[in-house]
C-alpha cells in the first residue's frame, strides 16, 4: 500500500490543482492523479494500492461520457 494511503482521481490539471491547494487549507495529504475517462473498473484497480479513492465524478454515472 501507498505511504498516504489516500488517493484522489482528477479529470484535468484544473482539478489537480485545485486539490493540490485544498491540501494545504485542510491539512489532509493525499495522492492526487490526473485520470481523464476513467470507468469504475479503472477505480478498481487502483483501489488495490490505496485505503481510499476519491474521484471529482460520480464514477457510476452513465451519462458522464
């Protein structure tokens, strides 16, 4: 497992930074990864390595593509 074990999925570089900077205002680190169009099968995988995964989208979402 990850050192923070704690991971936040983002779509874009407007979102990881926006994470990035929440950190530091919550005082919570956390693993941030840019994942654009990941499916929940995607989350998945990941959530193998960490504790917690976190995603700026409902990954469930039909709509969403």
């Amino acid at each position: 497992m990850n050192g923070s074990k704690k991971i936040f999925l983002v779509e874009n570089q407007a979102e990881y930074d926006l994470v990035y900077a929440l950190q530091f205002i919550y005082g919570s680190e956390v693993t941030i990864q840019i994942l654009p169009h990941a499916s929940w099968i995607d989350i998945e995988l990941v959530k193998g390595k960490y504790h917690a995964v976190y995603t700026t989208w409902d990954p469930f979402d039909r709509n969403r593509f």
